[in-house]
C-alpha cells in the first residue's frame, strides 16, 4: 500500500472471548488472514506459507505475530484443527458493524468484499495496514519481504 494506511479503531473477540482491538495488533509485525467461517485448503496454504515465513526469521520470530479472523466463532472442531497446526497463530472473529470496520481498513477499492479474496495482509508494528499478498503468492517472497522489513526496522 502506498501510502501505508493506518488501521482504525476495532474489536474483534479472541476465541476466550475476550476483546481483541488496534492496541492489540501494535508492537509486533503482523500477518492477518481473514476468511468467511471456513478454513479451506486455499486457507491451509496460505496459513502455512505466514507459518514458515515467520519460522525462516530464525530468532527474529519473535518479532511476529500471525492471526486468523473469521467472520463468526468458528466451530471447535475447526478451532482444534489449526491450533494443533498452528500453535502460534491467534484466531479472532468478529460479526456485524465492529467486523466491518475491521474489514473496511483492508479494501484495496471501495468495492471489494475482503472475505472474498484470500489474502495475506501485513501490518506494521504501529498499526499500518502496509502490504497484501494474493492468493497464490510465492513463500519465498513472504519470507524475503518479512527479512528485509525486520533488518532495517527498528520496532517490533
């Protein structure tokens, strides 16, 4: 994105059902996927391909987060399967007017319904909403792209 564009204000729900808002995000980098109620394999993928590009930074791992947002609470049976998977990823879930606020700071144009595009969004330590991948994308230039961002930032 160019210019980055800053995050607002949001709540989502952490499956312990507590709230998970802007402040949460902040002071780490993030990789964020947000899908409809299901995981399918376009989803297993990409959630891998955010797993090893945080596992390639060796001990800069720490430096990153990664989170799966579904539009409602996610069956447990779903919720058990990629915790197992997935034992570092958040999962976060939102409905109605505080998932569309969420929703709304990840359009590329005004028309597009995120849910529907399968992507990989990067958010920078202080909220910035920074850069997407396309379904599809090559692992390796996650990996790259995250090395390069973590050697000349200072934060997160």
């Amino acid at each position: 994105m160019d210019p980055a564009k800053p995050l607002p204000e949001f709540q989502l729900r952490t499956l312990a059902d507590e709230a998970f808002t802007l402040k949460d995000i902040r002071r780490k980098w993030s990789y964020v996927y947000i899908t409809n109620n299901i995981c399918n394999d376009d989803c297993q993928l990409n959630l891998v391909k955010m797993k090893n590009a945080r596992l390639a930074q060796g001990g800069e791992a720490k430096r990153i987060r990664y989170y799966l947002v579904f539009n409602h609470r996610p069956e447990q049976q779903i919720v058990d399967e990629l915790a197992q998977a997935h034992p570092k990823m958040t999962i976060l879930y939102g409905s109605g007017a505080e998932l569309q606020t969420f929703l709304d700071a990840f359009k590329v144009t005004d028309d597009n319904n995120v849910l529907d595009f399968k992507r990989v969004y990067m958010v920078d330590p202080i909220g910035n909403y920074i850069m997407y991948y396309n379904n599809g994308f090559e692992a390796i230039g996650i990996m790259e792209d995250l090395k390069l961002l973590l050697k000349i930032s200072q934060i997160g």
